[in-house]
C-alpha cells in the first residue's frame, strides 16, 4: 500500500467535492477531518439499500450471492461504510461499480479492491483514473488530480453495457456518452426498480456538475436523463449521485428543466449574440431563482450550457 499515494488522492478528492458543493477554502481543514462523518443507510426493498455519508450517494444489491456496491465514496470511509454493510449482512462485498472517474465516487477503489472486491466501470474510468486529470467547472478555477495507484484501477470494463446476474435480480449497467463525463454509467436494478443515476442527477433543485474537461456537456446530460426515463415507470425509485432519493416524475421534472434552460440559451446563440450579452440577458433566471442558485451560479451554468453549444 502507497499510504503517500493515498492521502494525496484523498487530499485532492476534498477539493473536488468542494468545487462539487461549493464548500469555501476557509472550511479545507474541517473536511479533511472524516471522523465527523456518520453513514445513513435507507433500504429501498428487494435487497437494495442507498448509503449517505460524505461524496457520492453509495447503492447496494444485497442477498446471498453478496453485496454488489456502486461507488465507494473517500478512502477514510471505507472502514464505516463497511461497517454499514455488515450492519446489513455479513456478506462480503464481490464487486464494485464506478459510475464515473471522480474521487468523491472512487476513493475507496483502492481499499475496497484490497479487501477482495473486484473493480468495474467504464473503458473511460479506468483510462481517466490511470493519467493525471484537470477537472474544469466552468466559473471556478480547475484543479489537477494525480493519477490513482494501480490498486485503485477498474479491472473489469466495458465499451457499451454489462449485466450481473446476482441476489435474484438484474443489474444492467449502460453507459451514456458525453453527459456528466464521458465515462458515465447508470445502472438499472430490474427487479427491484430501481436505477442509480451516479452524477448525471443532482437532486433537490440546483444546477448539475458537467466536467467539460472530461467530455461532458448539456446535449450529452440531457440525453442521458432520457435514456434512463425510458427504462422506468410510475414506482420507480431513482438514486442520485447526490441528494435524496427520488421518483421518476422529480427526473422527469429535472429533465425538462434542462431542456428549457439549454433551449433558452441555443435561441441567443442562434442571434448570434456573445456570451457575456447571453448572460446579460439572463435567459435562464426563472429556473435560477425557482432552484435558488444565486446569480454567479447562474451566470456560470449559462457559461457551461454555451460551452456545449458552441463545441459540438
């Protein structure tokens, strides 16, 4: 084990999740600090369990053939985010799945993998995690993120989708291109009805992450939310990357707020009008002020939304 590789990985994925959150620099110490941090663990029915802790929203298929876990969070959770699996089963956990690249999703890979799971996630996951990265959020500075150890690396990937079979159900993981990155994966619980959304859905009303250094954009986004509308129904329950749980109507409504919104900004781009007067003209003010993003996250998204229009 690389404990300097580590803590570095660690130290960087702090910084991610505050660009993610806008966490302020004044607060770096406190959320280096993860002994505050407690696991809350809510069961969906079927086996399938979300935990909330500190990074993305971690899902769980769990029965007899053993526990199936989609992102792991930061590297110092995994001892109490295991410590909320074994609250649930004694099972071990068999395998992993990256919904994207991003520390705050990947930390424990290298914990987790040690520990016997094997690591699964897009082509673009593994290739993205065994390089050196920037990661851009328009409107903020970009921050490196230094290549993960071998040990952190997917071992399984794939191009388009992968099934598991296991604990009854079927676990169907399909890649979307282009959205929140370029290595995005949603997975669908068939049985359970249940699908993990990973970052292409930030609930609870404010504005998405599109990591446009890592290949993401709005048309991308958008398509992703209607590929993963097709495959529910009325009952099913959505987990996002961040935020509560959901149902198919909060996507549904997510969806076609973006849609608004990317419509809104194409039309000034069409006038041929420059960014800095599309923001002038705020055209996507109503969704701002109904989500309650303040005007410097609105003017940035307005940014992030031409960006993709404009590097097509």
């Amino acid at each position: 084990m690389n404990t300097h590789l580590r803590v570095l990985r660690h130290i960087v994925g702090l910084t991610l999740l505050m660009a993610l959150t806008g966490v302020g620099a004044g607060t770096a110490h406190a959320q280096q600090n993860m002994a505050d941090v407690q696991i809350r663990t809510q069961d969906l029915g079927h086996g399938v369990y979300v935990l909330f802790g500190r990074g993305g929203n971690i899902g769980l298929s769990v029965g007899e053939d053993g526990v199936f876990m989609i992102d792991d969070q930061f590297a110092p959770l995994t001892e109490k985010i295991v410590a909320a699996v074994r609250e649930i089963t004694p099972e071990p956990v068999r395998f992993v799945l990256n919904t994207h690249w991003h520390g705050d999703h990947t930390g424990g890979n290298e914990n987790m993998g040690e520990a016997g799971a094997l690591l699964v996630a897009h082509d673009n996951v593994r290739l993205r995690l065994s390089m050196d990265q920037v990661l851009e959020r328009i409107g903020r500075p970009p921050t490196t993120t230094p290549a993960a150890p071998e040990g952190a690396l997917p071992v399984v990937t794939f191009t388009q989708d992968i099934t598991f079979h296991l604990n009854g159900d079927e676990l169907h993981a399909f890649h979307v291109s282009s959205a929140h990155t370029d290595g995005d994966a949603i997975v669908h619980f068939k049985r359970a009805n249940v699908v993990h959304m990973g970052d292409t859905y930030f609930a609870g009303g404010r504005f998405p992450f599109i990591d446009t250094a890592s290949g993401g954009s709005i048309d991308g986004l958008i398509a992703a939310l209607g590929d993963a509308l097709a495959v529910m129904d009325a009952d099913t329950q959505v987990i996002p990357g961040h935020g509560p749980v959901s149902t198919r109507e909060d996507l549904q409504g997510y969806r076609d707020a973006l849609k608004g919104m990317r419509d809104a900004v194409a039309a000034l781009v069409e006038e041929g009008l420059p960014l800095e007067e599309i923001q002038a003209r705020r055209p996507i003010r109503a969704w701002a002020e109904a989500w309650g993003q303040n005007e410097d996250a609105e003017r940035n998204f307005v940014a992030t939304i031409h960006w993709g229009l404009t590097h097509r």
